[in-house]
C-alpha cells in the first residue's frame, strides 16, 4: 500500500486541491442577498418593542426597517445598505444627525445630488424647524413663507446675494412686517 501512496501522491494531492478549489468557487459564486424591507435586529432587553422607520430617497435599498427601540439613523441607513451614488451627501452631512435616536414610525429621506427638498419635509424629519436660504432657494420654496407670494419671490431672487436676512427690507425687498413673520425661518448660509 506503501508503494501505491508514493506512486500516486502528486495526483491525490491535486485531486484534493481541485476539489477544495471548486467548493470555494461554488461559495463565492453564490448571489448577495441584499436586505429585505422589514429586516429584523435582535432587541437587547426582553421588555423593549421594535421600532418600524422608513428609510426612502438615495439609499441602496428603500423600504421599512424593523429595528431595535434604542436604534439611531446610522443604524437605519446601514440596514438600507447606506447611501447610493447619488445622494447628497453635502445635505447629509448639513442637515442629518446619524446619531439621533429612532422613534416609532419615523421617516428617513435622503435627497439626490441637485434635488431640492422642502422646508415642510426637512422639518418632518429633522424635528427642528428648518431655515430657507434666500440665496439659494426656489421661487416655489420662497412662497411657502407666510406673506411671499409669486411676486415677492422673484424680488428676492433679483436681489441676490444677500449677506444678512435683513437686507431684505433694507434693499426695499419686502416690508418690515412681512420680515417679523418670516425672520426665524429665513436665512443667508
């Protein structure tokens, strides 16, 4: 039997390599699952309810995430399997804070690259009231202010920049009493 061994070492040996090779192709072949909507983490403590966020825009795969109570934003987006080419990830880093906790029935929108998102949304999500910038905004986004209309929006477009909200009246844009109802939600930056 010895001699058999010794007589067929190097093809048993390339037998076995062959055969390890082809098991390692048929597992890195196999396909990624991606994350299905209503994916599940396993809850730290047995008191504590799953919460259920919406995860929508510019991540690799939108859907609802079931996610444990004491989650945060990060967690969803990672769930979602993170932001996809196209989002904004300078409104991201402005306007998102990954590290808030989640709450039931939250929404999670990530914009694209060049998509303008309303105040009212931002304002959803964030829970703190968002600021237009007169500089940059939407004629259709300066007349969601109270007392702009279509007229008064266009002004403010011709009168940009602006280096202070105020000199919307200074420049005789708008009128004082308009500027009290609409200074805590206007601004340059």
């Amino acid at each position: 039997m010895k001699a058999w061994l010794t007589e067929y070492k190097i093809p048993i040996l390339l037998a076995c390599v062959g055969v390890a090779l082809i098991l390692y192709g048929i597992v890195a072949s196999r396909p990624v699952a991606k994350p299905t909507p209503i994916a599940q983490l396993s809850s730290t403590s047995s008191n504590s309810r799953p919460l259920f966020v919406h995860v929508a825009g510019a991540v690799q795969h939108p859907g609802v995430y079931q996610l444990a109570d004491s989650s945060r934003v990060t967690d969803a987006l990672s769930m979602a399997g993170g932001l996809s080419g196209s989002a904004d990830k300078n409104w991201v880093d402005r306007f998102l804070n990954l590290a808030e906790p989640l709450t039931d029935g939250k929404k999670i929108y990530i914009p694209k690259v060049g998509e303008e998102v309303q105040s009212s949304v931002l304002s959803l999500q964030t829970g703190i009231s968002a600021k237009v910038n007169i500089n940059t905004a939407s004629s259709s986004l300066l007349e969601e202010l109270p007392g702009v209309g279509p007229k008064t929006a266009e002004k403010i477009i011709g009168g940009r920049p602006y280096k202070t909200p105020y000199e919307l009246v200074e420049k005789k844009i708008i009128y004082a009493s308009v500027y009290e109802k609409i200074k805590d939600e206007i601004t340059t930056y």
